[in-house]
C-alpha cells in the first residue's frame, strides 16, 4: 500500500484504520463476555480506541500508565454514557441496561464498569503504541507505571 502524500490525509487514514480495529476488538470482547453485542458498540469502541491512543500520542508522551489507564476510564465511560443515551435512552433500542448494578448513573454506567475499563485500557494502550509503532512509524513509546517516563530520543535530541 503507498502512503497518502498528505499529511493530513495520511491521519486520516490511520485514524480511520485505529478506529475500526478498535471497533472490531471492542466488539469481540462483548462478544466474549456477554455472548453478544450490537453494531453501535463498534462506533463507540472505535472512538474509545482512537481516543485512547490519542493520550499518549498527541499530549504527553511521558505521562505514566496508571495515569493513561484512569484517563481512559474517564473517557470509555464518558462514551459509553454519550452512546447508552443516544442508543437505550433516545432511540430505545435496549443494548443495555445496568439498572440492577450499585451505583449506576441512568441505568448506562456503573463504578464496577469503569474499573473494569481502567484495567482493560492498559491492553489498549499498549496495543495502539504497537500498531501505531509497527503499521505507522512512529516512534516506539517506554512507560512507567506511576511516574513520569524518561524524554524520548526525540525529545533529547530537541531539547
């Protein structure tokens, strides 16, 4: 496959690309646990993905893990929210419902979700640094667990 001249179309292209392989894996995973899942848990695993990714890759390459792991809480419950109310709430089509789970917010998400999200995420992470390094060329990332991580060779050569 050539790579696209633009830059902006070459973003394009490997966003596009994150998005569905994080769609495609989200889904298996519901698949895996709950023996099922609906089309519209691809739209939002594909955001999930890209925007998890997108820590690391267009903020603070240095930030420690369990720092990207609960931000990534935060945003996959934020989308989960943002799709169980377009999806169960507005379009009543019934995908889901934590209504019988501790804690929920509007029967859509729950504290026992969230930190299941915040342990998963690292796979996630890990995993977009991996293709992002090997299907892109970018640059390979180190971590830390909880504190921040050594400049890049970039970063040193820059600074």
């Amino acid at each position: 496959m050539t790579r696209p001249a633009s830059p902006l179309l070459r973003e394009f292209v490997k966003l596009t690309l994150l998005f569905f392989m994080g769609g495609m894996i989200y889904f298996a995973i519901e698949v895996a646990v709950r023996g099922y899942s609906h089309w519209s848990m691809m739209i939002v695993g594909g955001l999930a993905f890209i925007c998890v990714g997108g820590i690391n890759s267009y903020f603070d390459r240095n930030m420690p893990l369990a720092v990207q792991m609960l931000f990534s809480a935060v945003i996959i419950t934020t989308l989960e929210l943002i799709g169980g109310l377009t999806v169960n709430v507005w379009l009543k089509m019934d995908v889901w419902d934590y209504s019988n789970i501790p804690f929920n917010f509007m029967g859509q998400i729950c504290p026992r979700f969230f930190a299941v999200w915040y342990f998963l995420s690292a796979a996630g992470i890990l995993l977009d640094d991996f293709l992002r390094c090997r299907m892109f060329g970018e640059e390979k990332q180190s971590y830390t667990l909880f504190k921040k991580a050594d400049m890049t060779l970039k970063e040193k050569k820059a600074g």
